[in-house]
C-alpha cells in the first residue's frame, strides 16, 4: 500500500501496473506454488475475491492508468525450466477458465 504513492511522489508521472497476480493452492493444474516470492491464497475463491479487491483499488487510484495480470495460463505442472509452478493463469493448463475468477474480470466492463 506504500509502494505506488512513493513511486508516483517520485516520478510524478502515471503508473501501469504490468504485472499482477495471485495464486491459489487449490488448482486444476497441479501447481504446488513453490517458493515465498508470489502471492498464495488457498481457494479459487479467494483468488478471485483477491483479483477484484486489487483491480477496484488500483482503479480508484486516479495516477494508476492501467493494469493486466500477468499470464493467460498456469505454468506447467512440474515447473517452467526455472522451477517456477505457480497457478497464475485465468485458465488451466487444460484451457478451461477459472470460472470465479473469470466472471469477477469480466464484471470490469468499461
């Protein structure tokens, strides 16, 4: 909560926000959520509760001019070539949406 207005203290100028994300334990896609580095709630549901309390926060910031999560799938169940296994994605490694977390983007209707 301190990390955006110091930043626009300092630049003055607008902020996008390029990456965003949560993940949850509970996954389709088998991802155990390795590592302290990413954000981890434990339901769907609170992912997506997560992803609207983020998105309406970051739009009543009036120096925020955008915002996008971060990738469209979740990595792969072992890992990316990295170790990486976090359930970031809007859909599973299967393709089908997370349906919670979907339906709370979609109610962003410009």
């Amino acid at each position: 909560r301190f990390f955006l207005p110091a930043l626009f203290a300092a630049t003055q100028k607008p902020i996008l926000i390029t990456e965003f994300y949560m993940a949850a334990t509970e996954n389709r896609s088998g991802n155990r959520n390795t590592g302290t580095a990413f954000p981890v709630v434990q339901t769907q549901e609170q992912r997506a509760a997560s992803f609207g309390l983020n998105v309406r926060t970051m739009a009543s910031v009036p120096y925020v001019v955008g915002a996008h999560w971060f990738q469209f799938h979740d990595e792969p169940t072992n890992g990316r070539d990295d170790g990486e296994d976090f359930n970031m994605g809007l859909v599973d490694i299967h393709g089908q949406p997370y349906e919670d977390l979907v339906a709370v983007a979609a109610s962003f209707d410009a």
